[in-house]
C-alpha cells in the first residue's frame, strides 16, 4: 500500500483531527492520558498524579498539563 492510498482511506477523519488542532502524534499520550483518568477516580490529587506521570513518561509537568487539558477538552462537531 502507498502514503497516498492510505490518506485516501483515513482523509475524513484526518481533516476532522486537523480542523480541530488535534495532531497525527496525540495518539502516543492516551496511555498517560487514561492513567491519569485512573488514578484521578480513585481520588489521587491531581499534582501528585502529574507528578507520578512526569517522572513515569519522562515529561515535565507542564507538558503534561497541557496534554491533559488538551485530551479532556469537548470536540464539538
């Protein structure tokens, strides 16, 4: 299969991504994204929680601020 051929498939999807600021590479923080999740209904803190994540995913805290708020934030259609 080609780049081409497989743009072709994905490309309503990926014009949804774009058009919302949503990046190809996001994908790789839903794991620490649904950790996070985890720990904070079993009613973690949330700076202890970023603080577990940033030393876990090698990620400084503020990065994982934004990924957070990022990945929690409504995508409205």
């Amino acid at each position: 299969m080609k780049v081409k051929e497989l743009i072709k498939i994905g490309k309503e999807i990926m014009k949804m991504l774009h058009e919302r600021g949503i990046k190809m590479e996001d994908y790789q923080h839903l794991p620490m994204v649904e950790e996070f999740d985890i720990m904070k209904n079993m009613g973690e803190k949330t700076t202890y929680i970023i603080a577990h994540l940033s030393e876990k995913y090698g990620i400084c805290e503020r990065k994982i601020y934004k990924i957070i708020g990022k990945m929690i934030m409504d995508c409205t259609f």
